[in-house]
C-alpha cells in the first residue's frame, strides 16, 4: 500500500504515543503524562503525519505562526520505515506550508545530531532553553512597580 501524506489531518493521543514509541523519539517524551500530550496535539497548528493504511508511521509536529518563525516540536517515524526518504518528506511537506521568510527551528534528540545538517539545516549556537520549572532570575529592574491586564492561561487538551 501506498504511504499517505496527510495535512493537518486528526491524530489522536494513541495514535501519537504508539508512534513515538515506535520511533524510540518516546524515550524522551511525556508519553506516560496523558493530559500533556493531549494538549501536544491539539494545540499544535501544523501536523504533517504519514500514513500506511490506518497506521500513523511518521510525523512532523510543529507550532508556528506561518510567517517568521515555526518550531518543529517532534519528528518521528516508526522504525521499520526509517531511512526510506519519509523524515525528509515530512519536512519537505511542512516548509511548503510556510511563508517565505519563515524559519524552521528544531531542538536535535541525541539520536539525529547528525541527521539535520545532512538535510540542510545550519545548527545555529544562539538557541536557548528555558527549562520547565526554571523562571527568569529577578534583577535590579524588580524595584519597579509593574501593573499587568489581562492573563494568558495553559489551553486545555482538547
Ligand atoms: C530522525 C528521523 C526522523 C529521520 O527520519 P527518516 O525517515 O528515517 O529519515 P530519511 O529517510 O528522510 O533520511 C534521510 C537521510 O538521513 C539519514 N538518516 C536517517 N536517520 C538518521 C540519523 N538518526 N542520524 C543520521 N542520519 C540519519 C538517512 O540515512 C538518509 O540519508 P541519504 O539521504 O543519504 O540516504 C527518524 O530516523 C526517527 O524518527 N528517528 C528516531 C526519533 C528521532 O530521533 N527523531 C528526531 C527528534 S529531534
């Protein structure tokens, strides 16, 4: 049967976990925190997935604002069709969907350090992380009064 390439088209928590851990990309995320990777998917804006038949064999999930910038949070595909050209096509799938000055930014798992300058990305040195938990260190600035409208909240998961 024929790999499928499907935009923005429904995939569901299941299907999500049993392909990241087909990929082996499960041992380093949240697949045992079910309401985190819920909200993974739904409130992702660009899934570019692949499909054998009913089976989710590829990935590449991002959020982005389709204009300047467009983080690839996750790309996986299920190891018995590694290395046959569909990581790429997924990428390839997922830059077309965006405008022209927009950059596609991806944090490397260990496994695939090699793999994304072969494919034509330039590791960039000025990325930076804030990890969960961590919060910006407070400074001389906090002598300042600050008054704050309006309140940005954790979406639900679906
Ligand atoms: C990394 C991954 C997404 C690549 O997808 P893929 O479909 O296997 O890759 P492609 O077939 O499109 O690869 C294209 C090229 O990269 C090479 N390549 C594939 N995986 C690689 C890896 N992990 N390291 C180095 N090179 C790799 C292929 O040999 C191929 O080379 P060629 O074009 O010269 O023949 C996939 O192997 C995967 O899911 N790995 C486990 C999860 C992971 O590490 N994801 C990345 C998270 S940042």
């Amino acid at each position: 049967m024929a790999i499928e390439f499907r935009i923005n088209h429904p995939v569901t928590a299941d299907d999500f976990i049993d392909l990241l851990e087909s990929s082996t990309l499960g041992e380093r995320r949240p697949i045992h925190d079910r309401g985190c990777i819920e909200g993974m998917v739904s409130n992702s804006n660009l899934i570019v997935s692949a499909w054998d038949g009913p089976l989710l064999i590829g990935i590449a999930r991002s959020v982005t604002d389709f204009h300047y910038a467009c983080l690839l949070s996750d790309l996986a595909v299920h190891k018995d069709y590694q290395r046959s050209g569909i990581g790429k096509r997924l990428q390839s799938l997922t830059r077309e969907q965006l405008g022209p000055r927009c950059k596609v930014i991806i944090i490397a798992a260990p496994a695939a350090k090699s793999y994304y300058g072969q494919v034509g990305y330039v590791h960039n040195g000025y990325c930076w992380v804030l990890d969960p938990g961590a919060s910006i260190k407070s400074g001389r600035a906090t002598s300042r009064s600050w008054t704050l409208k309006g309140a940005g909240s954790v979406p639900p998961s679906q």
